[in-house]
C-alpha cells in the first residue's frame, strides 16, 4: 500500500511539470504553482497533488433526438486534486453497429509516444495500447474490449493503468474497480 502511495505521489509529481502551464490556465491567479521536485518521502503537501480519489464507475445514456437510438457510455476519471488535471479518463462504450465494447482513454501530455500505454487488472496480463493522437487536452488511446478482459475487469479489484513519460518513468494509475459490473450491465 505504501509503495502504491509513492507512485501515486510519484506519477503526480512527474505529471505536473509537463502540463504545469495547461493546468494553471483554470486555476486562480493568487494559487501558487506545483512542486516540481518530489520528496523523498510523501507528505501531506505532496498528497494534495496525488489523483483524487475516484467517485467510481458512472454510466450515462443519451440520444440525439427522441427517435434515435439510446447511446450508453460509462466512465472513471482520476484527476490531481490540487490542479483539476485530468491524468486518466477511461470511457467505455458499446459500440451500436458490432455491440463490441470499446474503450477511449484520455492520458495526460508529456508522454512517452512510442510506447504507448498499458492496462492491466489486478496481477492479470497486460494489453499494450497505441497512443493515436493528441491535442491540447490530453493524449488519447482507444481499443476495442475482449471477452476475456470485460470479465475480468468485472470481477477483478483494480485497474492499473500505465504509461512513460518523457523521462521514460513508468507511471502507474490505479482505478478501483468495485462498481465496474453493475455499471456495465447498465450500458450493455
């Protein structure tokens, strides 16, 4: 757990001098600008710049017009709470045409490109992903979900998602994922 909180701590402090200047823009004037050096040890400074706490897995369905079809998505986000930053956002979608299910990751700037990004749940195997493109709000990732993967992030404890930054240090994000299944069968 502890070693968890280090990287957690860790990945903040790698990810803030990328997009310092990204994530200033909304936040207040007089706020004083992130610590770009990490301490050896976390301490409560430190922690405020750690992604947020989850609120959980959140499925929402839309439509276009009342004649349309109902369009479902469901999402995870993780942001620093000191900035606003977004550092992961995972939404999952059931694509209407194939009824596959698909998933869009939004990962920060300052990211190693060629190496893409990883997830993995809990001690399973890891999928490597492709990072596709990248603007002004992040970088972005997306994958159709296997079978095999649906099920175990359905019964699985946690998603870890990871990647390198431009200093090749693997950060590490981990999604709980407690209130996957119910969520998921909202949205299928």
């Amino acid at each position: 757990m502890l070693m968890q909180s280090r990287l957690v701590v860790l990945a903040a402090a790698l990810l803030l001098p990328t997009g310092a200047a990204y994530a200033q823009q909304g936040a207040k004037k007089n706020a004083a600008p992130p610590a770009a050096q990490p301490a050896p040890a976390p301490t409560q400074q430190q922690a405020e710049g750690a992604p947020a706490q989850q609120p959980g897995w959140i499925a929402r369905c839309s439509s276009v017009s009342r004649d349309a079809p109902l369009e479902c998505a469901m999402e995870q986000n993780a942001v620093l709470t000191k900035t606003g930053q977004t550092v992961v956002l995972i939404n999952i979608r059931i694509a209407p045409d194939t009824r596959t299910p698909m998933a869009l990751l939004q990962l920060p700037l300052g990211l190693n490109i060629p190496v893409g990004a990883k997830l993995q749940v809990d001690e399973g195997r890891t999928v490597d992903l492709q990072i596709q493109t990248c603007e002004n709000r992040g970088c972005y990732a997306s994958t159709p979900i296997a079978p095999d993967l649906v099920a175990a992030l359905k019964s699985g404890k946690q998603l870890k998602v990871s990647f390198q930054n431009m200093a090749k240090e693997t950060i590490a994000i981990p999604m709980p994922l407690n209130d996957f299944a119910a969520a998921y069968d909202k949205i299928k």
